[in-house]
C-alpha cells in the first residue's frame, strides 16, 4: 500500500476556496480506481493549515491517481490560494503482523 501525507497553509482569507477546491478532489478521487481511503482535515490549532492523508493500492494506482487531469486541475487551482508550496511525502507500506 502507498500512503500519502501532505499539507498546505492557506493564504489568510483563501481557506473557504481551499476547503470547497479540497473537498471536492477528496470526493472524486475517492471513486478512482486503486483509491482505498482519501481524506482532508483541517489542523484545530492552525485553520489555514490542510492535511490530507490517502492510501493507495498500489505505486501504479498513485501513478494514474496523478494523470488524471482533474487532478492536476485541483493542483493548478490550488497554487495562487496557498502561503507557500505543499508538503507532500509518499510512503511504500507493508502489513506487519504483530
């Protein structure tokens, strides 16, 4: 499984347009093939601070994941509405029995 941690820091008073553009990425690519869990929140001690966690299948799910252009589309509207560049860390997991 893949897991993906990222984070953007809103422009002050753009957190309203980065919560309705997050929302409606997280919804659609939940649909996407490969997609096990997608999520946003945003930090209780930072409102213009977004989280997003998404877990994946697999590398190639990612993969197509970042073709579609929809999702470059959400990158693109996202970019002018933020403080500074996303943080964004990939993750290759595996199942530990314990």
């Amino acid at each position: 499984m893949i897991i993906v941690i990222g984070k953007a820091t809103a422009k002050i008073g753009c957190e309203s347009e980065v919560l309705e553009n997050s929302l409606t990425h997280v919804a659609r690519s939940r649909g996407e093939d490969g997609c096990i869990d997608h999520t946003v929140s945003i930090d209780q001690e930072n409102p213009q601070l977004f989280r997003f966690v998404e877990y994946w299948r697999d590398q190639d799910a990612l993969l197509a994941h970042f073709a579609v252009p929809e999702s470059r589309q959400f990158v693109a509207s996202l970019t002018p509405l933020l403080a500074a560049a996303p943080d964004i860390q990939i993750y290759n997991s595996e199942t530990i029995d314990l």
